[in-house]
C-alpha cells in the first residue's frame, strides 16, 4: 500500500547499506541469487528463479485452479462482523495442528466508508486511523483485489500441507478490520504465524518487494519484545522464498537492499503478540512491476513464495 496512511506514515530516511543484513538473506537461500539474476535479465516477467519449491505443492488439482483475477466484492451487510473468515478443514500434512493468519491489506470496500475507516483507534503506542482504502495501479487495479487473491491462493497451498489457515477478512464484511482488529485476529487465534499482504503505492521507477518486520516497542499496550526474534526469522524465510520464486528483486527503495525493513510504528505490529510479518510484494505504480501484479500467473508465483517462508518457519 501507500506509505500515506494509518499504519503506513513515511518510514525513516533511507539508512547507509549493512552488510551484515544482506549477507544473511543471501545466506538463508542460495538459489536468490540465480532468481534475481533472471529478474534483471528478463526485466521483472516473474519467470522461476533457482532453486526449486519442493516445500509447499502447487500440483493438485485444487491449487491449479487459482482464483480468478477478480476479487470477491464485500457482501452488503450493515456492520463489519467480529470474527476472522473461517478455514476448511485442514488437510493431514506436515502442518497439521499449525495455525496460520492471512491478513489480506484493506478491504475492496473501505472506499465506500470513508467516516468508518478514518475514525482513531489504539495501537499501542499513540492513535492512528482504523485502516485507508489502499493503493491501485495507474489502471485501476486496487491493491485490495491483489491482497485478497494472493491470500486465498496462500489459503489454499497452506491448506494443503495441513495447517489451519484463518483470513482476517475475505470480502465479507463492508470495510475494514481497523489495524489494532488485525491484529487482536491473530492474538486470538494463537496463530504460529500471521503474514498481512500488502503492494506499494510509491512513485515510478521504485520497484521491487520489502518484508517488514516489528522493532522491539514497549510502550503503552505495544509490547512485540517476545516476537522480535521469531518475527525476524519469519520475515527472512518469507524474503529468501519470495526471491527464489518469483525472480523479483529487494526494494531499490525502501530499505538496505537486503529486502528487510524494521518499524515501530505500525499497530498491526505493535500489537502483535504472535510472530507476524508484512510483505509489500511490489509497487504499483511503477508499469514494470505493475505487469506482475496484474498477472494471475505471477501472483501465484508470490503466494507459492510467500507460504515456502512459511512452512519453512514452522517446520524450523
């Protein structure tokens, strides 16, 4: 999403490069390299990048037949509901008695309820707005149409290795969950982890993908000092898979340039008491990155990425 908002405000000046960041991710996956020579060769067309996914199946039937490129539109219902979307029965596999949050950015109908997303919530540590409407490509493409589709294509390879997979909303609801709700969804359901999906709204010409990780907040109702660790190992598995999957290379914007980026300031973070990461997998309005996040294929390829860091995380 755009960095204007209530649990995006501008992030600090971008640091001098640490060494040390880059030289982890690029330990934690061999094959990223290989996947990001092939994104600077082929100019970001999303094609495989090195190693292999042998880690979450995308071969089944039920994972071939992806969501299409349209989200589910948000039902009419008069007030947003209290609980998280409900998963299926979590299949036998090596996730089983894994509890995984999907939190797909905004809600395709915040648009529509300006007042309701712009009231002040608590999120730890000073008050922000319940959520913004999100991003959209120069074509229309909202950011949270990608959020949705890339969450239930997650739902289902995620499914498949037999965790319990919750989305913190499905279009179901007319707006939001607000930022601290996203959060209190994955505190509640003891979830082994939360991933909350996301796309830039930056200016053309900033491309590529950022995890986002939680710095250690104590402050008000913000305590995140027991997920930091666990949090920064989910986001590096997340970072290395996204890489080797789908070719794109770390933010050339935001960040070290190791594709990892620390913040204090973002409730749904701040209130997290489980490991949780964000991922903006790319900028919108730049054209080059917005080829891929318009395309089925390549969203496909960002949710099998994204899930790889997952099952890696939880099965340690």
């Amino acid at each position: 999403m755009s960095y204007v908002g209530p649990d995006f405000e501008p992030p600090q000046p971008r640091r001098p490069r640490r060494g040390p960041l880059t030289v982890a991710l690029a330990a934690l996956v061999p094959g990223a390299l290989l996947g990001w020579l092939v994104y600077e060769t082929v100019g970001g067309s999303g094609d495989d990048g090195g190693s292999g996914r042998a880690t979450v199946r995308s071969s089944s039937p039920a994972a071939s037949s992806a969501p299409s490129d349209d989200a589910k539109e948000p039902s009419a219902s008069p007030k947003p509901t209290a609980t998280p979307s409900a998963s299926a029965p979590a299949a036998s596999g090596p996730l089983k008695g894994k509890v995984v949050v999907i939190d797909p950015g905004h809600n395709p109908g915040n648009f529509q309820h300006a007042s309701e997303i712009n009231r002040k919530v608590n999120i730890g540590t000073n008050s922000k707005e319940c959520d913004t409407t999100g991003t959209s490509t120069n074509d229309g493409y909202t950011e949270a149409k990608f959020t949705l589709d890339v969450a239930h294509r997650m739902r289902t390879l995620l499914q498949e290795q037999g965790a319990t997979v919750k989305l913190t909303q499905d279009g179901d609801r007319p707006f939001g969950p607000c930022v601290d709700e996203r959060a209190r969804i994955g505190n509640r359901a003891k979830a082994d982890a939360v991933v909350s999906i996301h796309a830039d709204g930056s200016g053309a010409g900033n491309r590529g993908f950022h995890v986002i990780l939680p710095g250690a907040v104590h402050a008000g109702a913000a305590d995140t000092r027991a997920i930091v660790g666990p949090s920064r190992d989910l986001g590096e598995r997340v970072a290395g898979r996204f890489v080797a999957v789908t070719g794109s290379a770390p933010s050339n914007y935001i960040g070290d340039g190791g594709g990892l980026v620390t913040r204090e300031d973002l409730g749904g973070l701040n209130l997290s008491t489980v490991p949780k990461v964000f991922i903006e997998c790319g900028n919108m309005r730049d054209s080059k990155d917005a080829a891929l996040l318009t395309s089925g294929a390549w969203r496909q390829k960002a949710a099998q990425g994204i899930s790889e860091g997952i099952v890696s995380f939880l099965r340690g």
